[in-house]
C-alpha cells in the first residue's frame, strides 16, 4: 500500500521531487484548520442545524474535493495550462456574471456574491482569483518584453484588470476585489512591469480610497429606511471601535472581536473553551474565525499559526524564485501573495488594523468554494516545485 502511495506521487518524467516541507506544511495548517473550525462552530452550528458538527463535516469534505483537485493540478505540468490563457479569462468573467443571473444569484447580507447550483452554495469569484491569475501570468511572459510601453503594458492591463474589477465591485465583494488588484499589481511588478507605472497606479489608488472614504461618510441613507453607510461604518469603527454611539451597533462585531482577543491572554482559555462563540461574535465560523482561535489558545499559540502561515509564504517564495521560467514565476508569487494578502486582510481586520473586509482566512475559515480554490492554487504550486532550476540542476549532475 506505502509503495501505491509513492507511486501516485511520484515525479513525472523530466520532473524531480516535490517541495515536501511545503507539502507538510500545507497538511499541518488544514488539520489546524478543521480542530478550530470544529471547536469555533459546535455552538452555532447547533443552534442553526441541529448537529454540532454541521459545518465541520461541510469544510471535511470540501478538503477531500480540493486535495483531489490539488493532486491532479500538481501532477500536470503547469506550461501545459498557458496555451488556455485567453479561455481562463473568458472563464473568469463568466463566473463573475453568474451572480446576475436570476434563479442562479444567492445573497449574504449585502453582497451578491454566491450562486445556487443543485442546491449548493457556490462563490464565483474565489475561483474567478485562481482563472484571472492564469490568464494575467501567461499575458506577461507574452507581453514581457514590451511592459514599458504605456500602450502595451499598464493601460491594457488596467483595463483587463478593470472589467473584472468592476464585475466584483457590482457584487458587490470589496474584500475580493482588493485581493484581486494587490495581487494582480505585484504579479505585474514581477513579470517585469515598469516600477514607475506601478507607482502612478498605486497612487491614484490611494488617491480613490480616499474619495471613497470622503463619499461613504456622508450622512446619507444606503436605503429608503435610513440604514447606514455601512461602507463608511467600517472606516469609523477603525477610528473609534469604542464609541458609545456604535459598538453596539455598526462596531458590534469589532468590538466582540476585540473583547476575544483580548480574553485569551498569553495561553488562552482553553480549546473548545471560548464564550464569544456563543452567539457573542457573529460569523465564527467564517470571517470571525480568528479571534476565536486567540480566546482559546492564547497569544503563544497564534504566533505558531502565524509562523506555520508565514512558513508556507516563505516556500512558495523560494519556489516562484527558482521557477524555470518566466510563466511558473508570475503563477508562483501570484499564489503566494494572494494567500499573504488574503491573510493579513482577514486577521488586519480582526485585531482592527484596517476596516473589516469580510475574507476568509485561507485554510481555516468554512466556505467550501475558498478551500476548494486554495488547494487547487496550491496543486499549481507543488508542480512548479517539481521543476524548479535547483533541481533541474542536481539532476543534470547525475
């Protein structure tokens, strides 16, 4: 059986083994990932469905589907998926406008952004992220050589970037839609886009954050019934978390986020110990997930999850650094920063470092369609391993 097993996994030809410490790595933060799920769920999942163990068993078996589809992505040679560059594009844009198709659509609150098929809950653009990245990475080895050219670099990308951009911002899915344009800016950076077209984009960016923020603070109604900006409430509960006026209120899940943290001290109080779960904190099983996992292992022990985190950026680093080529680059550090950046939105929002954007945390957080995608980018990632210019050179020596 051990024998079957190393034989699934071994190279292919003109391949060398895989990034192993990547691979435990990855294993270790989904084990990690199902026990705080478990224990950061058990109350509400209860309550909601009668079964304590409702959204473990769901984010189980979305883990075995997106192993399968890890493997299989990590055992075809990632040059084979350039030539269906324009294809992911279109594939892209098609998911995104799903959302709009009545019978389809599915909400969450204010955002649009999941679709209903066979009665399953699908989000689009997590898997729009993962053909985007595709599309965008092959553009670049194409393109690489002309990337100075204003007609031939930024504005074509800017405008490749836009309509997907907007499509999300329609959703609308805020949080995505920043991942997808910080990533999208640093796979530029790195295929050799010009440092000061990069720079010029970023400060309009900032320019635009600003009159977004000046917009959404104005007293005006989202709705008829006088509700809140709640796009401005998250700039505010970021300035003051502890106003009177709305912790109770549009601050309500930073404050019980706060209040988590806060409790778990050094060692925390306990695994499955948390009283913020009890219908304290909303959505700990989702976006809320990690202050949960603060109140009951304490700050001791997210600094190893931080680290372990930190540890798969670190390798994936290596590998996009040592890709064979140009294509396996731009993919490899895509991945990575998309996971780092997806990471430190989540957690930056949790502990109130920036305004809540409401992504998941990669590897922990429920959602079936997030993990599914994350283990789909992480397969791309293992194959390029297996051909980076390292090993490649060992090989040639024997």
């Amino acid at each position: 059986m051990i024998q079957k097993i190393k034989k699934w996994f071994a190279p292919l030809k003109g391949e060398h083994e895989p990034d192993k410490k990547l691979i435990v790595a990855l294993a270790a933060i989904l084990l990690f990932g199902l026990v705080m799920l478990s224990s950061a769920s058990s109350v509400v999942s209860y309550l909601k469905n009668n079964n304590s163990y409702y959204y473990f068993d769901h984010q189980l078996l979305a883990i075995i589907v997106g192993a399968g589809a890890c493997y299989l992505i990590s055992r075809v040679d990632y040059h084979r998926w350039q030539k269906f560059a324009l294809f992911f594009l279109f594939c892209a844009i098609f998911l995104l406008v799903l959302v709009f198709v009545p019978g389809l659509r599915n909400g969450y609150g204010s955002a649009r952004s999941w679709i209903v098929i066979f009665g399953q809950s699908i989000q689009p653009s997590e898997l729009a992220k993962l053909a985007f990245l595709f599309y965008l990475s092959a553009w670049l080895e194409v393109k690489k050589n002309q990337l100075n050219d204003y007609t031939q670099g930024i504005i074509p990308f800017l405008m490749i970037l836009g309509v997907i951009g907007f499509l999300m911002y329609l959703q609308p899915d805020l949080g995505t839609l920043l991942i997808l344009v910080s990533t999208s800016i640093a796979v530029f950076f790195v295929g050799g886009g010009n440092f000061k077209h990069i720079l010029l984009v970023c400060l309009l960016g900032l320019v635009a954050v600003f009159l977004f923020y000046q917009v959404s603070s104005r007293p005006a109604a989202d709705d008829a019934n006088g509700k809140e900006n709640y796009k401005a409430s998250r700039f505010q509960c970021l300035l003051h978390p502890d106003d009177p006026k709305t912790r109770l209120g549009e601050c309500y899940q930073i404050e019980q986020s706060l209040i988590a943290v806060g409790s778990g001290g050094i060692f925390g109080r306990g695994l499955g110990n948390s009283r913020q779960k009890f219908n304290y904190l909303p959505e700990v099983y989702g976006d809320a997930i990690f202050p949960i996992i603060s109140e009951e292992i304490g700050f001791v022990f997210d600094v190893g999850f931080l680290c372990l985190l930190f540890f798969i950026f670190y390798r994936g680093y290596l590998i996009a650094k040592k890709a064979p080529d140009g294509f396996g680059r731009n993919l490899a550090i895509g991945v990575v920063f998309w996971m780092f950046i997806q990471s430190f939105f989540n957690i930056g929002g949790m502990i109130n470092l920036i305004p809540m954007t409401g992504v998941p945390l990669p590897f922990v957080s429920y959602g079936g369609t997030a993990m599914i995608s994350m283990l789909m980018a992480m397969g791309l990632l293992i194959n390029i391993s297996k051909q980076t210019r390292e090993g490649l050179r060992v090989r040639n020596r024997q």
